[in-house]
C-alpha cells in the first residue's frame, strides 16, 4: 500500500506489541521497520528505463529480509551506548514492524515478491486497494492515541479493527469472484485467467476482468454489503501477446530480440492482462496494463509500454496513460459515489 499507511501500520503493530517494554519510542523502531523496505524507489535508476516498476516490491518485500530490514532500521542507534543496552527490544520492535510490510502489500493487487528466491514470481491477494482512507484512518487513530496515552490498548484495538477490515476485504473479493463466475456463464464463456480486484479506496467497486479464448472481459461489479451485487458490463479486447508484437507493424525487425525480452518481463509483471490501448499516429502503439483501470468497466490502464514506431531512438518506452486523461480520476469518483442507472443485476447480463 502507500508508504504513509506502510508506516503507520509497522508502528502500531510495534505499539500494540512492545509498548510495556519499550514505551512510547517503541513508536519509533516500528515506524522504521515499517518503512524501510519502500525504500527500493532507490534502485530505480538501476533499473531497466523501460521497466521502472522492476525493483518495486522486490527482494526488499521478501519474508527473508525482515531481519535484514529490522537491522538496517536499528543499526545506526545501536552504535549509541544509551539505546544499546536495549538492543533486543529495539531490534524486536523493527522486526515487527518490518514484518507487517510485504504482507500488507500482498494484500493489494500490484504484486510483490513475498517468497523470493524461493518464489521468483509475485504474489497478489486481491483484498485490499493500494489506497483505502477507512484503514488507514484506523491506524492513524490508534497510533496517535497510543501515543497520547502511552498505553498498548488503543494501539491493540485499532490493531484488531484493521485485521477485521482486512477479513471483510477477503470476503467481498470472495463474492466479487463468485459475480464473475456467474457474469462469464451467462455469456457462456470459461474463464481461462480471471482477476477480480478492488478499485481505489473502497471495498465496494471491484473491477472483474477475465480472459476466454484470446480475449480480455471486463466489467465493474458493485458488491454491495446488505444487498444483492450490481453489474456493469463493460468492454472487451484482444489479448497482446508476444506473438502479436512480432507481427505488429511497431516494431523493426532489427529491434525485436530487445522488444521481446522487454515485453515478456512486463507481460509477467501484468500477468498476462495486456492488451493494445490506441494506436498512435505514427506508427507506434501503447500495450497497457489492463489489470488496472480508472474506468472498472474499461480498458483504460494506468500504465504501460509505447513501443515504437521502426527506428525509433527509444523503440520502448514506459508510459503513465492516464496522465493523458486528466478527467479520468473525476469520473472514478463520480462512478463509486453516483452509481446510476448504468448498474443492473446480474440476471441482466447478456
């Protein structure tokens, strides 16, 4: 999730833990454990310029660097007589806080490489958006009312309303892929890959999006809490995959071993939920990452790759799309606070 939440939650996991031991600077050592592995953004200049999300959520996301986190987190106080004769305690308090980060991120949809080296692929749980204001302001609550108090029981409660949430978040997925299920059969499709994930901020707006026979479907599904589930039917697009790229007009042949790796490392980041947004007009064209969109019931990705056109300088190159479309996040808001009639049950699907 965001780097304030992330924070947030290493400290109060520390807070509702260590606080008898350690006090209020318990605070501290959670909030730097809980922090310190966003601090990939670092290694992306390393990282390949067409694929800047490469390190993100990486090895530093690992259940394997917990440890290594907590003692980067530590190390520097440790080296101060004063805070070393707590070293165990400290160290503890970062350890916890460190934990919490990969596990919260698996919550989200971006992926993360929670078991690497033993996994080398992300993982993604599905429950949580990456931004969600009703968690966060659980933590921040507990936290600071911890803080004021100097007692672990704020700090506990807030704990325990937020692993709630997260149980709330797995079931209204839970529901979200039984929609889908029932959306595909009545087209009489069979999901091939299916993802169904939470737009921004909310558990009550899920974006279905599945694949059968080479092409991607997508429809937003209102999941309403105590009521029957609402449908929008959406759009649907070829797949783009790494046959089609040697096939498209994009791309020069002298260019395309590079293209290929390039696209193959980006698919697996997708997924495998890639398709063509536009064609440009000058021979170019811009495959997104169609997991995401503003639009639930679209295809109109937040990111993705503008591969040519021949002979271009940068043959590929990473691309925020929705930046193109500054309306976009106004009609997002007004879809999940003024659902209209576009919304009907499942039983209307065609």
């Amino acid at each position: 999730m965001d780097f304030i939440t992330q924070t947030l939650l290493g400290t109060i996991a520390a807070q509702a833990t260590m606080t008898p031991r350690l006090g209020r600077k318990v605070a501290l050592f959670g909030a730097l454990g809980g922090a310190l592995p966003d601090f990939d953004v670092f290694l992306r200049p390393v990282a390949d310029p067409a694929l800047p999300f490469e390190f993100h959520r990486h090895f530093t996301h690992s259940l394997l660097f917990i440890p290594v986190a907590a003692a980067l987190a530590t190390g520097p106080f440790l080296l101060l007589p004063k805070w070393r004769k707590q070293a165990g305690l400290i160290f503890a308090a970062a350890t916890i806080g460190a934990a919490t980060h990969g596990l919260l991120d698996n919550l989200t949809s971006y992926g993360t490489h929670l078991f690497w080296p033993l996994l080398a692929g992300r993982t993604a749980w599905d429950a949580m958006s990456i931004i969600d204001p009703v968690f966060t302001g659980l933590l921040i609550v507990g936290v600071f009312l911890s803080l004021a108090i100097g007692h672990l029981r704020p700090a506990a409660v807030a704990v325990a309303l937020a692993l709630l949430y997260i149980v709330f978040g797995f079931v209204q997925h839970e529901r979200g892929m039984r929609v889908q299920e029932q959306i595909a059969e009545r087209r009489g499709h069979v999901i091939e890959r299916g993802r169904v994930t939470p737009t921004l901020g909310n558990l009550v707006v899920w974006r279905s999006v599945y694949e059968c026979e080479g092409t991607l479907y997508a429809d937003a599904v209102r999941v309403r809490i105590f009521a029957d589930p609402l449908v929008r039917e959406g759009d649907s697009v070829p797949r783009f995959t790494v046959n089609d790229l040697a096939d498209s007009e994009a791309v020069g042949p002298q260019q395309m071993d590079m293209l290929r790796d390039v696209f193959v490392r980006f698919s697996a980041f997708a997924t495998d939920f890639t398709a063509v947004v536009e064609d440009q007009d000058d021979s170019s064209i811009t495959v997104g990452d169609m997991r995401f969109s503003l639009d639930a019931a679209g295809f109109a990705p937040i990111w993705g790759l503008r591969i040519g056109p021949p002979g271009a300088a940068e043959p590929v190159r990473w691309t925020h799309v929705t930046a193109e479309r500054p309306d976009a996040m106004r009609e997002f808001w007004y879809e999940l606070l003024e659902p209209g009639a576009a919304y009907a049950p499942i039983a209307s699907v065609k």
